[in-house]
C-alpha cells in the first residue's frame, strides 16, 4: 500500500487481522488482569499505595493507551 497507493490484501485476511487485534486487546485486559486490583491492595491501604505506584512507575496506562491506539489503527 506504501508503495502503490493502493489497497490490494485480500478481504477475508483483512478481517482476520482485525479479528486478531481484537483478540489480542480483550487478552491483555482480561487475562494480564491489567485494570483489576488484587485481592491484598482491596484490603490493606499502604498496598493499595504501593499497587498505584507500581502502576505509575511502569507506566501501565501510558503502555495500554498506546496498545489500544494501535489496535484501532490496524482496525
């Protein structure tokens, strides 16, 4: 497409890629917990500042914004 200007992939395989890049995204929320909080910070507030931490310190929203964004673009 960079090249040519034009779309040639086949339709079935297009919708395949979006199928998979759904896929993927509903994978990193469910299965990698990414927005659940554990058990431990519900109950205890110095883990609950410790998980937040952590959140920030690697930057998980940032990361998943990024990963949404680009899932979408390929949609």
């Amino acid at each position: 497409m960079e090249k040519t200007g034009t779309f040639t992939m086949d339709k079935k395989k297009l919708l395949q890629l979006v199928g998979k890049a759904n896929s993927n995204l509903a994978d990193v929320i469910l299965k990698v917990g990414l927005f659940e909080r554990s058990e431990i910070a519900w109950r205890d507030a110095k883990y609950a500042q410790i998980y937040e931490y952590l959140r920030e310190e690697y930057e998980v929203a940032q990361r998943f914004g990024n990963l949404d964004f680009k899932l979408k673009f390929v949609e």
